[in-house]
C-alpha cells in the first residue's frame, strides 16, 4: 500500500450480544476494520450456555418464529441454521389444569390455507374457550390486524383495556393473549404496550400463514451465539477482545475516536454501542441524545427459569404450555444438554416473572415440583438428579405502555457514534430478532456517516 491509498474505515464496536456481534459482521463484510470488545468471557450477550456437572445448560429457552427474518440471517451468517430448525407448522400442546373435571390438552395450531383462514380451524376446535370466546377471538383477531403498529398513539394505550373495550373475557385472555403475549414480551396484557402487542400478533398470526412456526435450538444456545459467532467474526476479519470492557468513549477535535478499553486506546472513525441502556447512558458523550436521561427510565423485567433433571422420562412431547397453573411453558433440553443414562431434563420458562424472580431455590422447589407432577402424571414418584434455577432479572426491557417515546434510534445527534440493543427503536419488543435488527440499523447510520453505502441484507427491514 502506497501513501497516497485511501486508509480503510475504523470501527469498534462496544458489546457481543446479538446486537453487537450483527453489527460488527455487517461492518466487517462492507470493508471495515472492525474491533469487537465485550467485557464477559464469551459472546452472546444474554443468551448463553454455561456448564453444570455433565450438562450443558442453558441460562434460559429461547425460541422463534418464522416471521423473524433478521434473527433466521443471523443465524446463516453464523452457518448455525441447521442447529435451529423450525416447525414444519405452527403446533403448541396447551395443557389446562385448572378445570374441576380434571386436566385436558388442546392445540394452537395452523393449516396451509391463506391469512386469516389458516387458524381459523385451529381456533375452532380449540377446547380450552367456549363457542362464544372463539367468535370473539376471531372478531378481535381481525381488529387487531387493522391497527398499525407504527402508529404512535397505540404506544399510550395497554393491550389489557384494548382486548377488554373487545369483548375479551379473562378467560380469553389466560388462554390465549398472555398465552402467547407473556411469552414474546415478557408481560402481561395491562402492563404491555398496545402498539408493541400489535407488532407480536399481526406480524407473528396475520402476515403469513407460517409466520407463527416455531423454532428453538437442538443445541446450547453458546454453540450458536459464541462458538459459531465467534468463528464468523474471525472469518470477516473482526478482532474480537474478551473480558475487554471499554471504559470511556471520546471524540477528538479532527473528528476520530478514541474508546478506552482499560490498558488500551483504540482509534476509530466509527463506533457502535451496544450494550444495556444503563451502560449506554454512562458511555454516551455529551450531546450525543438530547434527553440521555430518558434511557434510565426504560424499566426492565426479569425470566426466571427452573431446571429439573428426572431419573426417568416424563414427558413425551419437545414442548408444552400450560394454563390453570403457574407454570408456563416447559421444554424437553435432554439432548441439547448432554444428558447421559436414564433421566429427562426439563427446563421450565417463567416470562414476567417479577414475583418470584427473587424466591429461595427451596422455596421454588416447593412450589414447582408438585405443579409438574399435576401437569405431568408420569412425574409423581419419579426421583429428582438435580434440580436448581437460572435467574436473569433485567432479561428485557419492561414493554409498558409508553415505551415508545423512551428508545432512541440507532443514529445520535453525534457524528459517527450509533447505538444497538433490543431495547432501542426497533419496533420490535425485546426479542433475538429486535437486537439483530437493532445490529442491522447501528451498522447502516454507522456506514451512512461514514459517506458509504452497502445493501441492506433483508429489503423490507432497509
């Protein structure tokens, strides 16, 4: 290289999490230096693996949907699709405990014929409402399919009134709405947003008739999130620096960079933040948001997950949900896990889970092991291997209403410095696909600022 080439572009990006690791391979594969600092020792961010004795365990179940197209790119750009596989079609056993004659098992699920004839037989013989609450459901259904999530008013309004002003009755809404809403946004109808709401159900039931398959890996989740991160960020050219936490970020009089990480300084032209809006706010330089404080007001909401590890099998299906019980939704991770000898191992998701996420391990013992053996009869009597509790208390951002006018956009009023994070102005609530998302419009304001275009990898997300 002569003196008088064109230098290549500098960027660093601050955080491996889906955002983080999204935004430095997008900036990789347009030409850029690219150096990644996340302060853990893996990638991944808030989804990962970690060991137990012999298991391999997730910290908590992540699924998705065949609607969300960025996290399905994420996951072939990191040649891991094969290790997530989807649904063939939408299919979710719905166990009900709750009814004086004893437990009965429906299914949510779907058929080839287009939106919205596709759950319409579904819905019909779903045995967990009443003739009535299905016309109603469908009625509200289609309501809901003309509301624009985008639309500003719809953030002001919680998604309980709503589905209440729509002839929803609580049972209704136990079986169905929070059946699926507590799970994709980690609240309940009232405390969500309505616009936010709107999104999960009109882009995941009423787009397409597969938008609503689900898919969830056969593998830990650090296989795919680290590993196979970690490998294709080294194939673009991205220096990646663990246990590197950057320290304070600055922009000089000419216009660079300067992030200081520790024992080092590291110049840029261009940097991405992605990492929780608590972090950001104390990062940000002054004048980068006209209202930085607004960052610390976006609430959060934790996931608690209880694992269980049985002598013997109990469970005969991949998945299950559950209503009339507190328990939500179970998942079979033997296999993924690493399980050997008799046994099954069960991982029990617990979305909004605000009042129980700080409960003594016994305490949660006492409460769930009998609640799966009334869901699970092959469990009473079984024996228990191991049995304890992964906590993630700030899992998400809290979708409440008003949400909205708290999550910036990935550009800053600062030339040059971009943020990422499920918890910025997506559109999306706090999901594997929002950060992705959030990864993809990081890297575009930090191309755009930088006079230089590349083409956006999903057209309908540009």
């Amino acid at each position: 290289m002569t003196d008088d080439a064109p230098r290549s572009s500098r960027a660093v990006v601050i955080g491996g999490g889906l955002a983080g690791i999204t935004a430095a391979l997008r900036l990789a594969d347009a030409g850029l230096e690219v150096t990644l600092l996340e302060g853990r020792p893996r990638l991944g961010g808030l989804v990962f693996s970690f060991r137990r004795g012999e298991l391999t365990v997730d910290n908590g179940q992540h699924v998705y949907l065949r609607c969300c197209t960025a996290y399905r790119w994420f996951l072939d750009r990191v040649d891991g699709t094969r290790l997530v596989p989807l649904q063939n079609r939408l299919d979710v056993p719905v166990l009900d405990v709750g009814r004086p004659v004893g437990p009965r098992l429906g299914r949510l699920r779907r058929n080839a014929l287009p939106v919205p004839f596709h759950l319409a037989a579904g819905l019909a013989g779903y045995p967990h409402l009443s003739l009535t609450e299905r016309a109603s459901v469908g009625r509200a259904a289609l309501a809901l399919g003309r509301l624009d999530p985008d639309d500003p008013a719809l953030d002001a309004i919680d998604f309980g009134s709503w589905l209440a002003r729509h002839g929803q009755s609580p049972r209704a809404i136990e079986a169905l709405w929070d059946l699926v809403g507590v799970a994709t946004l980690n609240a309940t109808a009232p405390n969500s947003s309505l616009a936010l709401a709107a999104k999960v159900f009109k882009t995941g039931l009423l787009s397409e008739p597969g938008a609503a398959d689900i898919g969830w890996a056969s593998v830990p989740l650090g296989e795919v999130h680290d590993t196979l991160a970690r490998k294709a960020l080294d194939s673009a050219g991205v220096r990646t620096e663990l246990r590197t936490k950057a320290s304070s970020i600055t922009r000089t009089e000419g216009g660079c960079w300067i992030v200081d990480s520790g024992g080092e300084r590291i110049e840029a032209d261009t940097v991405v933040l992605a990492v929780p809006q608590r972090e950001t706010h104390d990062l940000l330089p002054e004048g980068a948001l006209d209202e930085p404080e607004r960052l610390l007001d976006i609430g959060t909401s934790p996931i608690l997950n209880v694992h269980v590890v049985y002598d013997r099998k109990v469970l005969r299906r991949p998945f299950f949900a559950a209503i009339g019980s507190p328990v939500q939704w179970v998942f079979d991770r033997t296999d993924a896990s690493g399980l050997t000898g008799p046994g099954q191992y069960l991982a029990v998701s617990q979305s909004a889970a605000d009042e129980e996420i700080d409960l003594p391990v016994a305490e949660l013992r006492k409460r769930y092991l009998p609640e799966l053996e009334r869901l699970l009869p092959a469990a009473r009597g079984a024996g228990i291997r191991d049995f304890f509790v992964t906590r993630e208390r700030t899992a998400t951002f809290a979708p409440a209403p008003g949400i909205g006018r708290l999550r910036p956009g990935a550009r800053t009023r600062t030339p040059g410095l971009s943020l990422a994070g499920a918890w910025t102005a997506t559109g999306w609530p706090a999901t594997m696909e929002g950060a992705v998302r959030s990864g993809f419009s990081a890297a575009d304001a930090a191309l755009r600022s930088l006079g230089r275009t590349h083409e956006h990898p999903l057209q309908e997300a540009a």
